[in-house]
C-alpha cells in the first residue's frame, strides 16, 4: 500500500497540479497512518480543495497529461463540442473559471482534417467580441494537446433546456433570438460566417440570456477551399444536417449569413415545437427534405403560436436565399415588438456570482461513467457530419445502405452467368 501511495504522490507532481511544498502543507492535516493509502490522500485533498473530484479520479488511474494546460487547471468535464471535450477549469493567474475546450489527442493523430478544423476555430474565435457570443481569451497547445480558454456561461443549452422543461412560449422566443440574431449580426459584419447553428450551440442563461458558441465550423466569406474535407465544397456537406440551409447541401462553402439565418429559423422551429423542421430519416432523407420539402407548418405542432410569428418562421425558411430576411438586422428588428415588455436582467459577466456559483456546483457534482475517457458523450441533436456526396448526388454516410450495391451486384452477376453460357457454348463446339 505505502509503494502505491508513493506512486500516487509521484503521478500528482508530475502533473503540476501541486508543487511540493503546496502538497506537503495540504497533507500534514492527515494522520500519518492514513497516508499510505492513495484513495485517503486523493479524498483528503479533495475535502481540503486541492483536487477536484475529476482531477483526483485521473490521477489514482495514472493520468497527468492534459490536467494542466498552460495556465489553467481542468476541473472537471462539461460537455462535448462537435471536435473536442469541454471542461471547467480555473486559471491559476485570476482565480476565474473558463470553460476550456480540448482536441483529444488521440483524434489529432487519427484524422488530420479535425487538427485542421480546430486550428481554425483557434484562429477564426479570436475574430468576434460580443456579448452574446462565448468569449475566446485564449489558444495554445500544452505537450501536444490544443486547447481553447473560453468564458464559462452557467445554464443550459437550448436543446437541453425545450428537452426537460418543454417548448418555449413566443415573447421568450422573440427574446432569445433577437439576442441570437444580434451574435449574428456581429459575426457576419467581420465576414464570418457560423454553418452549424443548432440548439446545442445556443446556451441560456440563468438570467435568461442567449450566447452562441462553437465556431468549429466557421468560414470567411469568400475563403479559398484548399482541402473539400475539413471546409466542405462541391462533392462534400459539413455541417449538422437537421438545422442546415438548402444551399449548404449542395456546396458547404458557397453560403452567406442568410443560410445561418435559415438554420436559426430552424431552431426557432425546434423551441416552439420540440422538433426539428423535419425530425425523420436518415441524413440523406433530411437533405432532400431541406431541398424540396415544405415542414409541417409550426401551428401544426403548437397551436399557440399567433399566425404573425408563424410567418417569421416560414420566411426565415424559404428555400431561395433571397426570399429570406436580408440580413440578421432585419430579423432582429422583425422579432423586436414579439419580445416581453419587460426590463431583462443584465447579462451575466465572468467573475459574477452566478458564474462563481454554477462553476463550484459543477466541480462538485458526480463524475459520469464517460470521466476517464478522453471523450465525451454529445447531445443528439443535429449530430454534425462530413460526408462525401456520390456522382448522383445522393449522400452516403457512414453506416448507412448505399442503395445502388443491389442493383450494381445484379447487373455483375447476369453478366457473369452469360459469360459463362458462352464459354459452355464454344467448349462444347
């Protein structure tokens, strides 16, 4: 028992969680006898503050890397992005919580186009200062691993909050996305452009405000596509299929703020119903439906909702992109005499008590099954693809039937067996 203690010992100060002094300070408040067993050192620093439950479980497994990220602390997990985890950690040269969002490493090495995509997001997240965007403060990399310090936003995210709490009312709607279409607005004035909004990517605020995260997606109007897989192009799709633009469908890169403002109309669609514009089928299916099909109308699914405001929602979902709002002004000015006439909370700023209080309940809270992995488990919604289109433009995924293997097999073996007849016919003559 006293060997694994010494290795536990040894496995925290490699990971630079604690210095010597700090750890030898922390433990004089343990009785002796109880220091030779690693599971008592790793509960006791956690009682004192010195490990995190999450921390502590990382190291009793032997894992110091990515613990530690230049000068932040990783806490504890949060979620998942569409590239990498996401975790509460606390910059050690404030004392504040961010969130931080990791590019496994395991990811890096497998697959170059998710490297690529997440430099990106490093570079591209440093473009936009809004407050109802998540903050970028900053990149790195640590040991290999690459990393974003973000602002930490306690509260839900849309999908999660309609998926336990239900559908959303109009004013509150009206509210949150005048909010959502003002991050837009702002995006789109720098040249950017979001491609994967969804309701996972829209937090709510305890003080009932909406911040959009994750630019992992993101292009420049205009760029140049130099690799079709990690921006998509003509032959590829990128993006979460449940909330994507027509035009997106056909060509990723060919896209301007209007298609974002199609995929926000489909969120909207999701907080008033529960649904996505076209919940059923496979990926496929959902891109010929964003191409061709009209949704149920909205009323169909709530009643509540006023004949006016069912029209927002159905030209924000106009197939033709000029037939849509023309800017994200436009929208938000359109949904203005929708929202509560009442005096709004202000937006919660980093430090403030109700950021300090959300972060101390989530270190605190359980560890889920997933804590050791280097992965986290993501919401359902709008599960984000990159997919190759085949000649016909028909989507294949992976995992899913490719309809034509029937037919091609078929055609194959009719030849083959006249083939053979002929071979037959000139060997018995």
């Amino acid at each position: 028992m006293a060997e694994a203690a010494d290795g536990f010992l040894k496995t925290l100060l490699r990971s630079g969680l604690l210095g010597r002094e700090q750890l030898e300070e922390a433990l004089r408040s343990l009785p002796k006898e109880r220091q030779e067993n690693p599971q008592e050192m790793a509960n006791h620093l956690i009682r004192v503050g010195r490990l995190s439950r999450f921390q502590a479980l990382k190291l009793l497994h032997g894992v110091t890397r990515g613990l530690k990220l230049g000068p932040f602390q990783v806490l504890t997990p949060i979620g998942r992005g569409g590239m990498g985890a996401v975790y509460l950690a606390l910059d050690t040269r404030n004392g504040r919580h961010v969130a931080v969002k990791v590019l496994p490493p395991k990811r890096a090495r497998q697959e170059e186009r998710y490297l690529t995509r997440f430099q990106r997001e490093m570079e591209l997240s440093k473009k936009v200062q809004h407050p109802h965007i998540a903050q970028t403060h900053e990149v790195g990399v640590s040991d290999g691993v690459y990393y974003i310090a973000m602002e930490y936003i306690p509260g839900l995210s849309l999908y999660r909050m309609v998926n336990t709490q239900g559908p959303l009312d109009v004013s509150r709607v009206a509210h949150l996305f005048s909010e959502v279409a003002s991050a837009l607005e702002h995006a789109h004035g720098v040249g950017l452009v979001h491609r994967d909004l969804k309701p996972s990517n829209i937090m709510i605020t305890p003080n009932e405000h909406a911040k959009v995260l994750d630019f992992g997606l993101a292009m420049m109007e205009g760029e140049e596509v130099e690799d079709s897989q990690v921006l998509g192009g003509r032959g590829y799709v990128v993006g979460s299929v449940d909330y994507m633009a027509p035009e997106q469908t056909f060509d990723s890169t060919q896209v301007d703020g209007r298609s974002d403002l199609y995929a926000l109309g489909c969120c909207i669609y999701f907080a008033l119903s529960g649904k996505a514009p076209f919940p059923g089928g496979t990926s496929k299916e959902k891109i010929q439906a964003h191409r061709r099909q009209e949704p149920d109308p909205i009323q169909w699914r709530n009643s509540n909702i006023p004949d006016e405001f069912a029209g927002i929602i159905d030209k924000l979902l106009a197939k033709k992109p000029e037939q849509r709002y023309a800017n994200a002004a436009a929208l938000r000015l359109a949904l203005a005499p929708w929202c509560p006439p009442i005096e709004v909370r202000p937006v919660e700023r980093e430090g403030d008590q109700a950021q300090v209080e959300a972060a101390l309940a989530l270190e605190a809270a359980p560890l889920s099954a997933d804590a050791l992995g280097d992965t986290l488990p993501g919401s359902p919604d709008g599960q984000r693809v990159t997919v190759e289109l085949l000649p016909e433009a028909k989507l294949l995924q992976d995992g899913e039937k490719n309809e034509m293997l029937p037919i091609v097999l078929g055609i194959v073996a009719f030849w083959a067996v006249v083939l053979l007849v002929l071979v037959i016919v000139v060997l018995v003559r």
